[in-house]
C-alpha cells in the first residue's frame, strides 16, 4: 500500500511565529495525528533527516510562483530536533513577505504546510493508520487556511513597544498565561 514515489503530498500544521521579518516555527511536528479522508497519518522522528541537506522552498499556499525562500540560498533553515522539522524563514521584502508579514501581526495564518513525495519503502501502514518515515521534501510552505495536523501552533513573536490591551491578552494566550 506504500504510495508512488512520483505523487506529490502536502500536509499542514499551524506553528509559526513571526519575529521581525523571520518566521519561525514548526512545519511539522512528530508524532501528532493528521485525520486525510479515512487515513490516520503520522510523522516518525528522523522523517525528514535525508531530505533537510537538500534544496528546499519556502511558498506562500503550495504557489511555485510566490517563493519565500530556500536552504540554498540561506534564507531558509531547517532542522529536525525533538518536536518535529523546525524552520527558520526570513521573509523577502516583496508583495507576498509583506502580505504573509500583515497576516502573522494580525494573527490570520493558518499555519504551515509541507509538500513531498514518500520514496520506496517511505511509508509503513496499520490498517487505515499510515505512519511516513522517510520523506523526499520538496517544500514548505506558508498557508492561510487551515492546516492538516492540528498539534503546531500560530503565534506571533514581534511585540511592540507598549502593546494595545487586546495585544496583551494575545500575548499571554500565547505564553499560555
């Protein structure tokens, strides 16, 4: 039941956190249960291992055409550690890193997103229960809807300098005061 090795994938989840013109956060995170029509998915640790040495993109919404960033480039950064493939973005001064910049000070992202092929042997399964263990990663990407996995989280990590009452209160939710 593994899947083709040439069938492009996405998944989501919602941990970002903007700090100046970076996001910062979690495309994915292992372990955590993602519900893909009858399937369950999850994530092995160490999933992501091969693919991270590679060249990988940052989009906005799966969009080849609104490129964020990319590890060869430096602009992107990943890593896998405990908690799933972390990332760090630095936005590009165009119309989406603005766009995408305006959305994260308001809170209105998504989350994030991944897209990648499972390669021969990727994939194990357990009834309707599929669990990937290696991934080809071809991209991460910024989204504005919702995510997939629902255990990351969206948070906003620039503060101004004397934050508004409502942003106090979105600050501490945040902190989960």
């Amino acid at each position: 039941m593994n899947a083709a090795a040439n069938v492009m994938e996405r998944r989501s989840f919602t941990e970002v956190r903007a700090e100046g013109r970076r996001l910062e956060g979690y495309a994915a995170t292992f372990g955590s249960e993602a519900r893909i029509g009858s399937i369950i998915e999850t994530i092995a640790r160490g999933a992501f291992q091969k693919a991270i040495g590679g060249d990988v993109v940052a989009l906005f919404d799966h969009d080849h055409g609104k490129v964020l960033g990319r590890t060869r480039s430096g602009t992107l950064r990943l890593a896998e550690d405990a908690k799933g493939l972390a990332f760090v973005l630095e936005l590009p001064d165009t119309h989406a890193g603005r766009d995408i910049l305006a959305l994260a000070e308001r809170g209105d992202l998504g989350g994030m997103s991944f897209g990648f092929r499972v390669p021969p042997g990727g994939d194990s399964w357990d009834g309707d229960h599929r669990t990937l263990e290696t991934v080809d990663l071809k991209e991460i990407s910024v989204v504005s809807a919702w995510p997939a996995y629902p255990d990351t989280s969206l948070a906003l990590r620039s503060r101004p300098a004397t934050p508004s009452p409502r942003r106090r209160r979105l600050i501490l939710a945040e902190l989960g005061a």
